[in-house]
C-alpha cells in the first residue's frame, strides 16, 4: 500500500492535491487511485474513499491476474463498504 511522506502525513488537502494530480497524469494507474482512496479516507470522507477504491479495483480487472494490490485492495472495500452502509 502508498505511505504517505511524513510532511504528508501532516497536510492531508496537499496529499490529496498531490494523488489528484497523479490521477490527471495517469488516470487508469491503480497506485494513484488508492492513494488517493488513502488520502481520502484519513480524512474521513469514506464514501470519496470507496469511490476511488473501487475505479482502482475496476481498472487493476483489466490488467493481469491477482496481485499483491489487488488483493489488499479488496480487503479495503470490504471494510470501508462496513463504514459507508
């Protein structure tokens, strides 16, 4: 999963501003899309997490069979569709 640099950790709008950007570059990029699914969820805007978690998931099915992402990301959306019902 993304770590968020420590200046990060502490200016969560900038690291959302940062995966945003990322996602305009690259939009079809899982990584980018869970980043920004991180950032959103230390925010605690759960739905905007689970939106970008799932277009993550949506693209990594057009890609190569199961990966280590694929796989914790599915454990996410499980636990934050828990937050968001």
């Amino acid at each position: 999963m993304p770590v968020l640099g420590s200046g990060l950790q502490r200016d969560l709008p900038l690291a959302m501003q940062y995966a945003k950007n990322a996602i305009e570059i690259a939009p079809e990029n899982p990584g980018n899309l869970q980043l920004a699914g991180i950032v959103a969820y230390r925010q605690r805007d759960y739905h905007q997490s689970l939106s970008y978690f799932k277009e993550a998931m949506a693209n990594l099915k057009m890609k190569k069979p199961l990966s280590d992402l694929d796989r914790q990301m599915k454990n996410i959306l499980k636990m934050l569709t828990l937050f968001t019902i």
